[in-house]
C-alpha cells in the first residue's frame, strides 16, 4: 500500500502533539540500546523519528504500532526527542485515515466496545459491578471518602476480579468509606489514546469526569497504574483536578496507620514488578515494596531490570490488545527473570501485567513453579 499521509501533514500531526522535539535527535541511538523490542527483534525507534521528521514513515507499517510507550527511551534520551509523542501522533495520522495493519486490527473491535458498552472486551456495560456481588460493595454516595475505580480488566476479567475482590476485601476490613460507580463507570482511556484515538479519548474522559462531578467524587483509588496516569495527569487537561491514589500507596498508608492489621505469614520468595506506568511514569517504587515487607515471613528479593530499569511486560501503547507472537513477549523474558533469583511468587500491581504474566506462565509451561500475584491478593490473604 502506498503511504497515505504526505509530508506536511506527518509533520503538521507531530507538531501539534509532540512538538519540534523529533527535531533534536541527533541519532546517538541511546533509544534504541534501551528499548525492550532488541531482546527479541530487530526495531529501531531512532529509524521512526529519523524517517518522521521527513515525512518518509510508512502509517500502514507494523513498526509504529510496536512502542508499548514503556517510557526506557525517554528515560535515557539526552536531547528530550520526545519519541512516545511523535510515535502516538503518528498513529493518529493512521487513525484518522483508518489504516491499520493486520496486526492491529483487533483495535476496531475494541474501539466499538468503547463507544457501545465503555469497555474494550466487548462485554455487557450492566454487568460491571457483576465482580462485587458477595464483598459487601456498594454504590458511590457524596457521602463517602472514596471512590474505587477498577477500571475495565477487574471489572470483566475472569482472573482480575480477583484483584478488584481482594481490594474491596481489604477496604472492608480496614474500614474504609468507599463505593463504585458500577455501570457508570467507563474506561479511562489511557490505552485508546496510546493508539492514537484521541476523539474517542476525549469522549470517555469527558463522561467519566462529568459523572466524577455529579456523583461529588473527590477521591479516587485506582488498582491500575493506567488509571493512575490517566486521572492524574492527562484529565487535568479539562480544567478538573480529583486526589488521585493508586492502591499500593492506599494499602501502605492503612497499614502505617494501624487500620489494617496483617495477622498470618506469607512464608515464600517473592520478587516484586516495577509497571512502566507506576514506576518510570509516575515515581511510585518505594510503597508497593514497603507492604510487602510487611508481611512476616515473605523474602523480597530484586530481579535484573528493576524499579527505573524495570522491563516493560509488553502491555502498554494499546498492545494489550494486539497479538504478540511467541518469542516476542517481553512477559516470557520477566517470569526467566524472576525465576532466575528462584522467586516463587511474581508480585505487580497492574492488571495489564498480570494478564501478560498469566499468558507467559502458559506459554512456558511454569505454572507450578511460579505464581503471580496482585499486591492486593497477598495482603489478603495475610490479614
């Protein structure tokens, strides 16, 4: 297929959304020595910007679909090229177009499920609150402290309402003042607008924040670090600012404060995953491994590649959502890493995380050998 969009255009996108900054690469390649996509293929991000900055890129290419937007490259550019803007306004050149390679175009499936039902897994908008039933959780009052916001994954997920259950469990019992806006609730957003779908963006997050402000929401805890990022620094930009907290900053607080009382040992070899979008995006490394040190009994031990340096899961920039071929995941690289300083458990606190880990477990025939687990769900089991 030839390239649909000309010049001026790539260029005029770029500007708009990352800036001139693609203009300052001077292609020391600092970008691609980091990126996660070199442990397993060959994938240039340098090349991308190189090719942006004169118009050349090719929308309908798989390359520009690749970035998870793990944020390594930024991290270490010296020159702040910007490469997860000019990547993301690449891709809404292809979104405004409709071009979309074979790889990715499961992204119509999941942008319909968004319009029609607020989530991305084409499941019923009604059965939302379905995971809650049996764990004491009610609707979201004015009058109540907080506001849980699961989000889509723990909300729909066989395996993640396990997180969303224990979370409950755990403001439960710490006595927290908390509800959920159950069918109310869309999805934040953040993974949509990471394809380029900055329209459909814009609605979900228009309706999540005018119900926030009619439901009189003034806190919000969040299970997924992609909710985190999204309240707290992408919903500012529609003039509205809510205390946004992620649940292992929330856990950690209640156990400082005496509300929750950890009663029973955990007595296993657990290595803990920094999530791209809790840790490099958002500087949260030290709460999550301070609740795990809580816990009696529980040996926390460092893979390779942790809290800066952490290894992506393969999950961000929309790709939780495209098929990655076996030999590709970076999720099979983490789980050889955690068993490699002989963890037992496999602890995170990202649903997209555990999903990728779950697959990998699969993959590699090592469900015996390695659990996985949410924050939460350890926590639980230990009070």
């Amino acid at each position: 297929m030839e390239a649909v969009a000309d010049y001026k255009e790539i260029i005029d996108v770029i500007k708009a959304n990352g800036g001139d900054a693609f203009k300052r690469c001077f292609q020391c390649g600092l970008c691609d020595t980091v990126c996660p996509w070199n442990r397993v293929r060959n994938f240039s991000i340098r090349k991308i910007v190189r090719q942006a900055a004169f118009g050349m890129t090719e929308i309908e290419s798989d390359e520009i679909w690749r970035c998870t937007t793990c944020g390594r490259c930024s991290q270490q550019c010296p020159r702040d090229v910007k490469q997860i803007e000019s990547g993301i306004a690449l891709r809404r050149v292809a979104t405004e177009y409709g071009v979309f390679p074979t790889s990715v175009k499961a992204i119509r499936t999941v942008s319909a499920s968004l319009v029609g039902e607020g989530n991305p897994l084409s499941e019923e908008r009604k059965k939302r609150a379905d995971w809650a039933k049996g764990h004491s959780v009610e609707a979201f009052t004015e009058e109540m402290d907080v506001l849980y916001f699961p989000c889509c994954y723990p909300s729909y997920d066989p395996r993640l309402k396990k997180v969303a259950q224990a979370t409950a469990d755990i403001l439960n019992q710490a006595g927290v003042s908390f509800g959920i806006l159950g069918s109310k609730e869309n999805c934040c957003g953040e993974s949509i607008r990471k394809t380029g779908d900055e329209e459909l963006f814009k609605r979900l997050a228009k309706e999540n924040i005018k119900t926030f402000i009619d439901s009189g929401v003034k806190k919000i805890l969040v299970s997924s670090p992609h909710c985190y990022h999204t309240f707290k620094n992408e919903y500012p930009e529609f003039s509205v600012h809510f205390e946004v907290i992620h649940v292992s900053e929330f856990v950690h607080q209640l156990i400082e404060e005496g509300r929750l009382t950890i009663q029973k040992e955990y007595p296993k070899r657990v290595t803990y995953h920094d999530p791209c979008y809790l840790g490099r995006h958002n500087g949260i490394y030290d709460a999550p491994r301070e609740v795990l040190k809580k816990v009696p009994g529980l040996e926390l031990v460092e893979m390779a590649d942790c809290r800066s340096d952490s290894l992506c899961c393969g999950g961000g920039g929309g790709r939780i959502w495209m098929e990655t071929p076996k030999g590709e995941r970076f999720s099979d690289l983490r789980l050889e890493q955690a068993m490699d300083v002989g963890a037992e458990v496999l602890a995170t606190a990202c649903p997209y995380c555990i999903a990728n880990f779950e697959d990998s477990r699969l993959t590699l025939d090592v469900t015996e050998k390695l659990e996985v687990k949410d924050i939460t769900e350890i926590i639980r089991e230990v009070m």
